[in-house]
C-alpha cells in the first residue's frame, strides 16, 4: 500500500498533554495540525486514537485534541504499543486485517517515535506527520524523522494525508476538508 486509503486507515494522536505542550518548540502550529487531521479523520469516517502518557503527571491531552478522539489509552510505556495500543487499533476487525497508521504527537524523538517503531516491529503500515509532530528542540524531531525513515515508516505532512484520504475533487467530503486546509492557512 503506497497511498494511504481513508477507508484502511485510523489516526493516533501521541501525547499532546496540557503540561507538555508549552514547552514544545512550535506548539501551536503542531496542536493546529493535529485539530486538522482529526477533523477531517472525523469527517471521513477514520477512527481517530489519542495517547495520554501518564497522565496523573502530565495532565491529560489539550482538550480540543482530547474532545476529537473517539478513544484516548492512558498509557505508561513511551510506547503506546507495550500498553495496548496495537490490540486497540485491531479491535473489531477481522484476524489478520490490520488498519494503515496515520500518527503524529509529542514528544517526536522519545514516545511518537516509539510508538511508531512499535507498530512497525507488529507489521503495521506506518504513516507520521512531520507536521503534526513536535519536540522540545528541532533537532530532536530531525532525528526521529531521519530515524523513522531508515526504519521503514514513512514520513508525510497533513495535507498529503488529506488529499491522499480524499483522493479526487468529487468527492463528497472534498469541500469541507480543502476548508480544513484553507483554515489552517500557511
């Protein structure tokens, strides 16, 4: 699978906690990418999966992300997988038929990148949003990008998920997620 299929796929969202955000370099723009991705996961019927690390410590994730997930997993590990996530994402499902992970969260080079490389190690297609992924330093995020690439994940921005959800201008849910893109602006 080398696009990503609305219809195959769920979003999961790691770890954009209260106590953890304003310390994350860019934060607003990585928090308004996420809001995004989920509103038109939403619109177009994708299952959408939040992660909350230790969240008695943290706090919980900020509340537009939170009130956007149909399911948030309070989780211990810095991967969500070591928690249950993987069993999470194919419950439902038939054996065998796992979905196509879109995921983006905080921080980028310690319980995104984890989590990632958890589902790769469990054979889930793995799709992250660069631009919905944030780090205390840049440079830290570079890394986890670079180091997801070389493990198989592959790395997008949330309007190549949009488009690639949407596939073509007629689709029914074309007009309200070019809205999301316009909303977001540059």
């Amino acid at each position: 699978m080398l696009k990503m299929d609305a219809a195959r796929s769920v979003l999961v969202l790691v770890d954009y906690q209260g106590r953890l955000m304003p310390a994350i370099h860019g934060a607003p723009a990585v928090v308004e990418a996420a809001l995004v991705l989920a509103d038109a996961a939403r619109a177009l019927g994708v299952r959408v999966v939040g992660t909350e690390q230790n969240p008695d410590g943290l706090g919980r994730n900020d509340e537009a992300v939170r009130r956007r997930c149909d399911v948030t997993l309070s989780k211990m590990h810095f991967d969500a997988c070591s928690d249950g996530l993987a069993e999470l994402l194919t419950e439902g499902r038939a054996p065998g038929d796992q979905p196509a992970v879109v995921m983006a969260g905080c921080e980028a080079h310690v319980c995104l990148m984890q989590t990632a490389l958890g589902l790769l190690e469990r054979g889930f297609r793995t799709w992250v949003v660069e631009t919905a992924c944030g780090s205390r330093r840049a440079a830290d995020k570079l890394a986890a990008m670079q180091r997801l690439r070389e493990a198989g994940a592959t790395v997008v921005s949330d309007e190549m998920v949009l488009f690639e959800w949407v596939r073509h201008c007629r689709h029914p849910q074309f007009k309200a997620v070019l809205n999301l893109v316009k909303r977001r602006g540059s």
